[in-house]
C-alpha cells in the first residue's frame, strides 16, 4: 500500500541512501549528489515542505516544495525542489503521486504556479514533469571554468573585499543590473546583509568588489562554496569529459591541464553568485572573473561555476574563458490562467542545491 506523509528527522538516514541511488541522468551522463543532512537545504527558505512516500511501510521516494512570493506579496508561486524514488520501486506511480500532493500543498498556500529544474539529460525526470502538465520555459546554464592556470588581471581596476558601510552602491548595482528579471526581489540593506549571512559558507567575507579610476563600483559578485550543503560528483561521466581525458592525458606531460574529477569523484567547484557589473565596463567583470580564478586555484578548488539566464551579459563574459556548460531546464505549470514568461529568469541560488 503506497501512503504520503509528512518528512520526520527520523526518515534523514534512509532518504540519504535513497539519494545516492538517484543519480539524475542517463546511462550517458548523470550527476549524483551526496549531502549528510537531507532537509539542511531546505532551512534557507521561509516556509517548506517535504512529503515522503512509503510503500508497506518502507520509505520509497519523497518530494519536497516551498512557497514564495513576488515583492508585492501578489503572487506566490511554488517550487518544487526534487522528487526522488528508490530505484526498487519506480514505475509504479510514486513520483506521480507525490508530485500530485506536493501541487495540492502549493495550491493551500495560494500558489499560481510551480516550477522545478531538470537536468537536461534526466529524461525520466523530463518526461515526467510533462506528463504532469509541465512545459520547459528555459534553458539555465551552467558555465564552469576550469581553474588550473593563472590568468592575468589588468591592472585598471583594482579589486577588493566589500566595505560594508559601502553596500548600498552594491546593492544599487545588484538590484539594476537584474531589473526585470522574473524572480529576482530587490535587495534593502536589512534583506542584503540577511542573505549573505543566511546562505552557509557565503557572507561578506566572500564578496570582492572591482573599483574603477573613478573610484566607482564596477562590477562585484560573491564567492560560494556549497560543499557545505550539498557535493556534487558525475556518477556517470559525459562522453566529452573522457574524450578530454584521454586528450589531457597526453598534454599534462608538456604543460598545464584542467583537473577532470574521476567518476563518483566529488567536484569542487565555487559558484559566483549575487554577480552585478555596470554594463559600460565588461571588462571590470572580466577582471573580477580572472581575480576569482586565481583565488579558486589559491583555495585549491577545480571549477569557477556560475548560474545564469542564456541571454544574461555575464555568460557572453564567461565564454571568453573557455567554460565548460551545463544546462538544467526550468519546467513550469500554471495552476491558474496563463504562465507568466520566463524571461530573463533570475536564479535564487538557494534552489541550485539540487
Ligand atoms: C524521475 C523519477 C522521480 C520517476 O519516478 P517514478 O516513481 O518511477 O515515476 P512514475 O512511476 O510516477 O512515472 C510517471 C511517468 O513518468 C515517466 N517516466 C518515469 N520514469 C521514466 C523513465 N525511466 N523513462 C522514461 N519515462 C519515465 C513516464 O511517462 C511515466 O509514466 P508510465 O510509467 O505510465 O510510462 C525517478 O526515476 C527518479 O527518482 N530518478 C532519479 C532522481 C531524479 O532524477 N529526480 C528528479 C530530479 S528533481
């Protein structure tokens, strides 16, 4: 018999082993993730719920959501976090099912509509959601540079930790450069300083700032290291990784090579986040993007990742630096009327944690 009902701490240990049957993906390429707390991603919202399905009594799959609101509190929208089944009991069902209640729980609080993201080769999980009703309204991506080699950084513009008696400029600069971006809720001092301190291992301490002859903010973005919350590993490698290894296997003797993670290896990699840059200045970005570079190879961590709209300006930026992109697809259904457009689509980094 298949029953949902609310998470409790004591179903953590179980969902964990759950997890690392689930990579997302294909038999080509799949990403697995590894976490020691399930729910610790869900503390950073304001209001969650995850609902867990048994069958006879053993724990089988679970989903979770949470519920958010524009700034003006008019509309609330939902997002679902993830829907996971135990590879013994799938095609049964069960994903739908908890879908199905997860979107009953959103509709209580008012929702217009949900969305979630999909790994672009999880096509279980793709065909899923569209059975369910849901369409793909974009494409994210997922740019990561390979940090192994030192970049130059121009010597224009100097770069720097935050001055906090200085946030409003950044702040300023944040809240223009993503004007019109659906999702993305401007920033007060109070809700800036709240969100840095909120997001494990981020704070200002992790904030670098470019400054301009004029002594301006240019550009900023902060440094996050998820890790904390969640590893990411490639349980099943893309064809193109073990083409590169083959290639650098050769290279690495004669000159420096990207560090490509064995299968099941943990990724470490840092996400630019909060980025902002005065559109006049790309090469302030530029800068900061070289800067980050050589801390991330300071910090001994592999890939610089940030997450982005495909028409944001930073990814034109990125692409001068050779990433290696990802893409992860926004599904969405209304639950009411028509979808709003996705476009551009401001990503909160809380729901990058997947
Ligand atoms: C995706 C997933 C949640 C589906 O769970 P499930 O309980 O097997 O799904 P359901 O039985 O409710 O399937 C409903 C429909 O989804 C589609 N679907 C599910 N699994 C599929 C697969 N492997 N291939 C193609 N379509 C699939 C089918 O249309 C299916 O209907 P059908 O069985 O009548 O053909 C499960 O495969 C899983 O946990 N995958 C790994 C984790 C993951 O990728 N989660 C999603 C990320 S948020």
């Amino acid at each position: 018999m298949v029953s949902i009902r609310p998470f409790n701490e004591g179903d953590n240990q179980r969902m964990l082993e759950i997890e690392r049957l689930c990579p997302q993906g294909d038999e080509k390429c799949a990403m697995g993730v590894e976490k020691k707390d399930i729910i610790a991603r869900y503390k950073l919202y304001d209001n969650w719920d995850v609902l867990v399905s048994e069958v006879d009594g053993k724990i089988a799959g679970w989903t979770g959501l949470t519920v958010k609101a524009t700034p003006d509190q008019k509309e609330k929208y939902a997002y679902i976090t993830e829907v996971m089944v135990d590879p013994a009991f799938r095609r049964a069902g069960i994903a739908t099912k908890l879908v199905k209640e997860a979107e009953k729980k959103a509709r209580e609080m008012e929702a217009n509509y949900a969305y979630c993201y999909i790994y672009d080769p999880n096509k279980a999980s793709q065909s899923l959601f569209e059975k369910m009703g849901y369409s793909k309204v974009k494409g994210i991506k997922f740019p990561g540079i390979s940090t192994y080699k030192k970049l130059e950084v121009p010597p224009e513009y100097s770069i720097k930790y935050v001055n906090t008696k200085k946030i409003d400029d950044v702040i300023g600069l944040i809240n223009e450069y993503n004007s019109g971006f659906m999702h993305f809720m401007p920033f007060t001092d109070q809700t800036f300083e709240a969100h840095l301190r909120l997001i494990p291992s981020y704070g200002p301490e992790n904030f670098r700032v470019v400054m301009d002859k004029n002594n301006k903010i240019a550009a900023c973005a902060g440094l996050w290291d998820s890790s904390k919350l969640a590893q990411l590993y490639y349980a099943r490698e893309p064809a193109a990784m073990k083409i590169m290894k083959s290639i650098y296997g050769i290279l690495k003797y004669i000159t420096k090579v990207p560090k490509l993670s064995a299968e099941g290896e943990h990724l470490k990699l840092l996400y630019i986040v909060d980025y902002a840059f005065d559109k006049a200045q790309p090469d302030a970005m530029l800068s900061l993007l070289k800067y980050l570079n050589n801390l991330s190879i300071h910090m001994k961590q592999d890939f610089l990742m940030a997450v982005t709209d495909p028409d944001d300006d930073l990814l034109t930026l990125m692409k001068k630096l050779q990433p290696q992109t990802e893409t992860w697809n926004v599904f969405a259904k209304s639950f009411e009327g028509n979808l709003p457009a996705f476009n551009p689509f401001y990503v909160d980094i809380r729901d990058i944690i997947p």
